[in-house]
C-alpha cells in the first residue's frame, strides 16, 4: 500500500513545471502522432500525474481542465493548450505544499486563502478573504476545516475552467459540458 508520503513525493517527481516535461508527457499520449490529444487520452494522460484526487472529483477536474485548455473550443488540445495546464498544476502544487507548514499534506482556511494569493486568483467584486472562505466551503465538502492537495486542485480546476478565456461565439467547448458551473 501506498504511503501519503510517497504519493506526494511521486506527484512532485512528476510535476515539475517545466516545458520539456508537459511536452514529453503530452508526446506520450499523443499515439496518432497528429500533435493533438482528444479528451480520452488527455484523461489517461493526466492518471499518469498521480494528483491525489477523490476518485468523484477526478472526471470533474479533467472536464475543467479540457475545457481550459481547450482554446480554440475543437474538442482537441495540443502541446501549446497543455503547456500552461501542465504549468498552472505545477504551480498550484508549490503554492499548497509552501502553505503545508506542517508537511503533513493539509492545509487551513487561512492557508488557502495564502495559497489563492500566491496564484494570484482574481476574486472579481469580492475580497480575497471573502472569496477565498468561499472557495475553501466548496473544496472542504466534509466540513473537517482542512484539505488536501486533491481537493484545493479539485477547486482551482473549477476556478480555471470559469476564467478560461471563450472564444468569440463558442463560451466553451462543446464536447464537455462545464462542470465548473455546475458545483
């Protein structure tokens, strides 16, 4: 059996935000070689970065993801719509495990409200303080007042996904609906 501590030091062995590792990681699963992944291998692809979410959360944090990376809204992304994916994940990882100050893998509502600051997240009409107590609700859906890298990345999937930028006509792809919305 897998150890908490060994899942962490996988996904960070895998996760380092780098532009050569998203572009071997994507070159993997791209098996038609047409520089172009659909959503299926981009789901296999993403079980390969071990991101410690609920097995309930995993297809929602996917279709968010897609849908972010998804620029052109084709139901296809390539190695430059992953590359800031890949990035952002990277990102998020280091900005949780800067706030994990007792390395135990959890962080607090004021830890995540310093995670949403080192990523720089626009709280739109809202204090950061306010949307992040908000945010931290949705992303602790057990009430305990902690959560785990899973779940805050469950969120910030979410939070991506809704601040994706459409293109004109076509708000988002049409080959997945935006979980985002829904939660």
């Amino acid at each position: 059996m897998t150890t908490a501590m060994e899942m962490e030091a996988s996904v960070d062995s895998v996760l380092d935000g780098s532009i050569k590792s998203a572009q071997t990681m994507f070159e993997r699963y791209d098996m038609n070689l047409d520089g172009m992944l659909n959503q299926q291998d981009y789901y296999d692809m993403m079980l390969e970065l071990n991101l410690a979410l609920a097995v309930q959360d995993y297809q929602h944090f996917v279709d968010d993801t897609f849908n972010y990376a998804d620029s052109d809204h084709d139901c296809m992304i390539t190695v430059n719509d992953f590359v800031p994916v890949y990035k952002a994940i990277a990102t998020a990882r280091r900005a949780f495990k800067h706030q994990d100050h007792h390395h135990n893998g959890k962080i607090d509502r004021h830890d995540f409200q310093q995670v949403l600051s080192e990523l720089e997240v626009d709280p739109g009409q809202q204090t950061l303080k306010d949307f992040a107590a908000e945010a931290f609700s949705l992303a602790d859906g057990s009430g305990r007042g902690i959560v785990n890298f899973g779940q805050m990345l469950w969120w910030y999937g979410g939070y991506l996904a809704a601040v994706g930028r459409p293109v004109q006509g076509k708000p988002f792809s049409t080959c997945t609906s935006p979980t985002a919305l829904i939660r």
